[in-house]
C-alpha cells in the first residue's frame, strides 16, 4: 500500500494540512502516518538529564494521545474505511527527522503545512520548517498553507521553466489528475515577449509531445515584467487549487522558482504548493 506521511505540531495550520493528507490519502488508497516531532533540550548535568528525561516520556504519552484523538477525529468525520493512520512521536529536529523516515520508510509524498509571510514565531517556524523538508527528500512534497479549502483537486497548474526533466514530472502529475479526475494546465512566464522566447516554447512543446504521444496538452505563455505576479494572475483566472512545480536538485525550485519567489508563492497564497523532484 502507498504511504503518506504528514507532520504536525497541531497547530491550526498543521490541523489543516493533516485534513488535506487525510483526502489526498483517500483518493490516491495510501496510508496516512502522522509525525510529531519534540525537540531535545540542552542538558549540563546528570540530575537535568533525569529531569529532562521524565519530562520528555510526559510529553511522548501527551503527544501520542493528542495524535489519536486527531485520528479518532477523522475516522468519525470521514468513517472506518476512509484512510489507514499510523502514529510517531520522534525526538529530533523536524526535518531530520522526515527525512530519515523517508530514506527508511517507502512514503510516497510528506505533507505539511506551511504559512509565513510575518514576524510571528509560529510564521518563521513553519516556513522554514516547510522549505528545510522540501530540501531534505526526494518524495513529492506537498505544502499546504492554512487557508487551503479541504476538498479535492480539480484544477492543477504545472508551472513550466522549459526543463527537460518536465516531461517525467507531468507524466507523475497527469496520473494524480487522473486519479481526481483533474484538469491540467502548464505554464510558463516571460518577462518580455520576443521572438526568442516564442522559439524556445515552441521547442519546448514539440519535445514534449514527442515524449508524450497521443496526450493532449493544454500550454500557456504568460508575458509580464513580474514573474510572482503574473504567475498568481493567471492561478485567480483559471481557478486553479493546486500548483505543481519541479525541483532541481541544483536549485530551491529551478531558475524562474528561486528561494524567494517560492517562499512568497507558497506564503502569499491560498494555493497547496506540490514540489516534484527532478
């Protein structure tokens, strides 16, 4: 059976990113494994360390009974056969601790929230926290930022840098669309519209219909001197409710998705973010 995996601090924007894998793991018929994460304290001496191991076995059984009642939760919500759950409590730093469960364990996506866009602690902690995972694994990540709706995936955006490695990732993308009988758009944005640009999506598209015979393929080139801005112009005109990008291991999210335009992508949105790994 697939698996899932999400992490949670149970937090309101975790709450919410547990409620999306919960559906996403519904329709792909994976299995949801949902992680808490504490974080060891400093020790000096032997009388802390017993102290610190006391309080660390109070705040597992804590955790463990806050991660079934999430469960219990959406098993009443959805029903019995809804989803399978498994539970983890680790002590680590979250994302060392995603990541050596997904070169140990076979997780077919991780799951987790993400917001950010302010000074809060919370805001700080979790987008970092989402950026560290998505460096950290090879799975398909999806990020879900607070206010995404809990409903399934009709309309997906595949936001195209001209890469060639596209053609793997929108093969993996079409069977998820599939999967929740979806449609799929891709997309590219150049700043300034010129002859070279047009050469290189007309390129770009003839080697991938010659990698994907016989699937049509819906291609838009949008033209604005803000990548940020005519990206999200063009998610608001097509309605889109998810958008799937692809990850070079050399780069944060490839040339045109940089650090920056991705953390105020997946900040400034209500949108889940899917990250395909090259």
């Amino acid at each position: 059976m697939k698996k899932i995996l999400c992490p949670t601090d149970f937090s309101k924007t975790a709450t919410n990113a547990v409620e999306v894998a919960a559906m996403v793991a519904h329709y792909l018929q994976a299995s949801l494994t949902l992680l808490h994460v504490i974080h060891l304290p400093l020790i000096d001496t032997t009388e802390m360390a017993l102290e610190a191991n006391e309080v660390l076995e109070n705040q597992k059984q804590h955790s463990l009974e806050k991660l079934t009642n999430m469960c219990q939760h959406l098993t009443q919500k959805h029903g019995q056969g809804f989803c399978e759950y498994d539970l983890i409590v680790k002590e680590a730093l979250l994302a060392d601790a995603v990541k050596n469960l997904c070169r140990t364990e076979t997780f077919e996506m991780v799951v987790v929230g993400t917001t950010g866009g302010g000074n809060s602690l919370e805001e700080i902690l979790i987008g970092s926290n989402t950026q560290a995972v998505i460096e950290g694994v090879k799975c398909p990540v999806l990020a879900v930022p607070a206010k995404t709706p809990v409903q399934p995936f009709r309309h997906l955006v595949f936001a195209s840098n001209y890469q060639p490695e596209d053609a793997e990732a929108i093969q993996r993308l079409l069977k998820l669309a599939a999967i929740f009988n979806a449609e799929v758009n891709m997309v590219h944005v150049s700043q300034k519209e010129g002859t070279d640009s047009q050469s290189n999506a007309n390129k770009y598209r003839e080697n991938l219909q010659a990698q994907l015979p016989g699937i049509p393929l819906q291609f838009q080139e949008i033209i604005h001197p803000d990548e940020v801005e005519g990206l999200k112009g063009f998610l608001t005109t097509t309605q889109a409710d998810l958008l799937v990008v692809l990850k070079k291991h050399k780069g944060f999210l490839s040339n045109l998705f940089s650090q920056s335009l991705s953390e105020q992508m997946t900040y400034q949105t209500k949108l889940p973010l899917l990250v395909y790994h090259a």
